[in-house]
C-alpha cells in the first residue's frame, strides 16, 4: 500500500514548535531550567543558518557567556555544543536556545555563523565524512583480519551453546519440582542463572532468565505467567541449538534474541520519514531509547536504538512530529523493524502528515501473524483510526468509533501521565493514536486529533 505524501511538509529551515524542543530534555529538571532561558534577556549574538545551525551567546555566573550551538542537521540526529560543565545532552543553555529559535520573532534571525560555531561544525562534518569513508572503503577493524574474526566468532558460538544447554537442564528441574519452588527459591536462584547465561556470551538469554525471578509472587495467575515465559525461553533455547536448520530470516531472529550483535544489511531506504515516537527505557545499567519512524514513500514503520550509560539519556535525539529526509538500513531477523539511522539530507523540519490507520481488529490480528516470524515479540507498531479512549472497570481502553470492538490499555500505559493527555485530546471524539499492540494490551505512545493538527507525544 503506497503511504501519504509528505505535501503538507514545510520548507527546511522552518522553526520547531516549543513541545517538540522539549521532548528532547533528557530530564525534567533540565526541561524546567530550558523553559526559563527561552526568552531574549540572557542571551546575545544568537542567529541560524539556512544549513539547520542554531548558536548564541548565554550570560551565565560567570564573567564570559557560555558559547551554545546546536546542529539540527546532524547525521544522527541533532547535535549540541556548549561551554558550560553541564554533562546532560542537551543542556540547558542549548534546550533555551532552541525555544528562541523557535519564536520567530526576530529574536535569532539569520546569518553568518561566528567562529565557534564555524569551527565545531567543521569538525563534525569533517569526522562524520571520514567515517563514510571508512565505511565504502571497508577500512575498519572487523575486515582487518576476517579470519580471526571466524574463529572468535565459532568459540562464542560454542559458549552460547553450553549455556543454552546448560539453561534447558535447569528449566527441567524447575518443572519436574513444581512451579511451586520458584516462589521459594526467589530471585537468588534466577539470578545466578542469568549470570552463567552472562559468562556464556548471551546476553538474550540472561535477560530473559532475569525475568522469570520477578514473575513468582507477582499477582494472580502467575504460575501461568511463569510457565509461558518457560515455554518462551525454552523454544529459544532450541532454536539457537537447531539454528543451521532454521530459515536464514528466522536464524537470523534467534541470533539477536539470544544476544549476538548484528549489523545493518540490505540496500538503505531513503525516505521523508516522520518521527512517530520516543521514549526511553532504564535499568540498573543501561539507558535504552526508542524512536519509532515510518517512510512516507515506502510505507514502512522503523525502529532506531540508541544507548547510554545508567543515568544519562543517550545522544540520539529526534523531536516527535518532525519529518527528515534520509536513509534507513534495516537489520537481519524475520519480522523485524530495527533499523540504523544512515546518511541525513535535510534537517528535521514540521508536518501535518500522519500515518495511515487501522481498526482494533486489525491491530490484534497483526500483532498474531507477527508472532509466526518472530514468537519472542512483545508487540508490533499500530496506528488505530477513530478510537476513543473510553473507561472499562478499573481500566481503559481504546474503542473503534465505527465499530464494536476495542483494545484493552496495557498496565504501563494506564500509570502514565500521558493516558489523561490522551483523553483531554479525545474530548469523547475519535482520535488517531500510534502505539505498541501486544500481549499486554495496547500502550498508546502519540495522538492526533480528528481535525488537521499536529502530533501530541504521549510518553
């Protein structure tokens, strides 16, 4: 099915809305402080460029402004430069700048850009083409010795084997005992688990074993739930065993569900592709970010993963409801909709364009097929047409205007802010809502209204 055109897109250069500047705050507190510095007073000698660069000159503490740029362009996504100590991406100086800009009110208009600025870019563009280089001349570490490359490869795959192994043995003793002993034994059994699946090189598989120490004890029915996510991590288990006689796509998937890193293959797809989402994920050590894109032209829905350390939101930053013209390389697996962000043409500029929709029936149905290519997803990417939230008991959930059929809200969707924003936009209309359609109900992620208007982040 061709998707809609990008028409209604404006011209590049044309300035962000105020919430879509803010959505790139990687935390409250810097949202707040962003807010107070996005008026003239503190800030001079601020302009923009035709090419997507924003700079300007912040009066801090100190006797010498803080000097702030940002690279709107950038080839993974926007790009902050500032001198004041702050380790958050962006700061609050680069967050306030771009609420100026976003006014239009002559207060950065455009020019030149002064040295600082100039020089920076300079050095971005210059790393970001001898990185391109390396990468169409194949120059870099994982080609210098292919055949060294094999055989660390084969002794992981030996690793991944004894502990996939290593792992049925004890998921039989789990269940030859009785369901009864999970709850008994607690996290501590699990855990050790997940840390011999650690040792074994397979990431998956320790996330996973991880898991089931949370699910004993977790609220009614969770025998059922543990036993499921056995069933799950069993059928993993064999598929990594048995993997040679697997189709090359579904090989392709049990290889990254067990944890073995993969590469971007097959031709890229350049495309005005829209920002649907982004929200991010956190544990212990890990800051995960998720941002969902779908191709205008190609009709294809995209998922970009990015990472930082515990504590730090990662650099990839895309505002949702902005559009950029650019390539998307695909990775390997049946049913997958992980991608990398390639070569960008143009900054992220405004649309009133959204995805095209479907009725929940069809939601549920797609996220079944899906489940034949890939049986470890949790969800898959929906865009509902004409639903309204409407309460359900304790719960809510999302009904078809014209229809007799709804989507329960998934627990994390019902304990977050976003489901009243949800709801104020609806107003008992129907509206258009993007999300994740899965086993645990349907977790809304961005709106829009029913009339022509721009996207509302939900998350």
């Amino acid at each position: 099915m061709a998707g809609p055109s990008f028409g209604g897109m404006t011209q590049q250069g044309e300035r962000w809305a105020a919430d879509q500047v803010l959505a790139l705050a990687p935390d409250a507190a810097s949202r707040k402080a962003g807010s107070k510095l996005g008026t003239a007073g503190p800030w001079s000698e601020a302009g923009c460029s035709d090419e997507g660069t924003v700079w300007g000159l912040c009066k801090g503490s100190g006797s010498k402004p803080y000097q702030t740029v940002v690279d709107l362009a950038g080839a993974e996504g926007p790009a902050y430069k500032c001198s004041c100590p702050s380790r958050k991406f962006p700061c609050k100086h680069a967050l306030g700048l771009l609420l100026l800009w976003t006014g239009g009110d002559g207060a950065v208009p455009r020019a030149e850009p002064p040295e600082f600025a100039d020089q920076w870019l300079a050095t971005r563009r210059g790393r970001a083409e001898r990185k391109k280089q390396e990468a169409s001349s194949g120059s870099g570490s994982a080609s210098a010795d292919p055949e060294a490359a094999r055989r660390r490869a084969e002794r992981r795959a030996e690793r991944i084997s004894a502990g996939a192994t290593e792992l049925e043995q004890r998921l039989a003793d789990l269940l030859r005992g009785g369901l009864a002993g999970a709850e008994a034994s607690g996290h501590e059994l699990w855990e050790e688990t997940a840390a011999r699946m650690v040792d074994a090189q397979a990431p998956g598989l320790a996330a996973r074993a991880r898991e089931l120490g949370s699910i004993p004890s977790s609220g009614p029915g969770w025998p059922v739930r543990l036993l499921e996510e056995c069933a799950l991590l069993h059928l993993l288990d064999q598929g990594w065993l048995r993997r040679e006689q697997l189709p090359d796509a579904l090989a392709a998937t049990v290889r990254s569900r067990t944890g073995l890193p993969a590469s971007p293959e097959g031709p890229a797809v350049r495309d005005q592709w829209l920002v649907l989402a982004q929200y991010d994920t956190a544990d212990a050590r890990l800051t995960t970010r998720r941002i969902w894109l779908y191709g205008a032209g190609s009709d294809r829905t995209a998922l970009l993963l990015s990472y930082g350390a515990a504590g730090r939101a990662p650099e990839l930053a895309l505002p949702v409801g902005l559009a950029l013209e650019t390539e998307v390389s695909p990775y390997p697996g049946a049913g997958q909709f992980r991608s990398a962000l390639g070569e960008r043409f143009s900054p992220p500029a405004t649309t009133e364009t959204r995805p095209p929709g479907m009725d929940t029936a069809r939601a549920a149905a797609r996220y079944g097929e899906a489940l034949r290519d890939d049986p470890w997803l949790d969800s898959v990417p929906v865009t509902l047409d004409r639903v309204i939230p409407v309460q359900d008991g304790d719960g809510w959930q999302l009904a078809d205007a014209d229809g007799d059929t709804a989507l329960p809200l998934s627990a994390v969707a019902r304990n977050r802010p976003g489901l009243w924003r949800l709801v104020a936009l609806s107003g008992g209309a129907p509206v258009t809502v993007f999300g994740e359609c899965g086993h645990r109900g349907f977790t809304p992620l961005t709106a829009w209204p029913a009339e022509p208007g721009a996207a509302v982040p939900l998350c």
